[in-house]
C-alpha cells in the first residue's frame, strides 16, 4: 500500500487539470514512497487511520501533520508527534527564528 495519498479534483483551487498533475508531480519529488502492511492498529476511535501512523513509522517520519480529530486526539506515536497544519506551521515558524 502506498503512503503518498493523493486525491485532488480537477477545479480544485481553480486550477486545471494539467496544473494539478504538475503541483502532485514536484510533491512527490519530495517525498519518499514506503510500503506498509496495513496493519497497525494505534487508533481505538477509528482503526482504519493506524495506516498513516505505519506510514510514518515506516519512513522514518517524526511529524504527521493531519486535520484528523482521530489523529490529532492521539498527539503521539513513540517519537512521532501528530499535529495539525496550524500548529505545523507554529513550530515551523518558531524553529526557522531560532536558525
């Protein structure tokens, strides 16, 4: 199973189809496509979201930024903190102006 979910709808953003296949192109540049089982099982509420936690796991990952109220209520996974895209942002911000 691959761990690069992508599903964007043409006029998303208004953008074209061609520019959303180049935007998903160049993130997936970026990025490192890992196998999993599928199998782990970490979130009671909603067991099916333990794939972008094995995920994570498998590509060595230390962040999951989610909008997952499942997700996002488990906050951890051994070293890997669960956040969502504002508080990303947050750390983000803060560690850039510490460097």
């Amino acid at each position: 199973m691959p761990c690069l979910m992508t599903s964007v709808k043409s006029g998303w953003m208004n953008w074209s189809e061609n520019r959303i296949q180049a935007v998903l192109y160049d993130i997936q540049r970026m990025f490192e496509r890992v196998d999993i089982a599928g199998n782990l099982r970490v979130v009671s509420a909603d067991p099916d979201d333990g794939k972008f936690v094995e995920c994570a796991v498998a590509a060595g990952a230390n962040v999951i930024v989610s909008g997952d109220h499942h997700l996002l209520d488990l906050g951890k996974h051994g070293d890997i903190s669960i956040l969502s895209a504002a508080e990303f942002l947050d750390h983000f911000q803060a560690s850039s102006a510490e460097a």
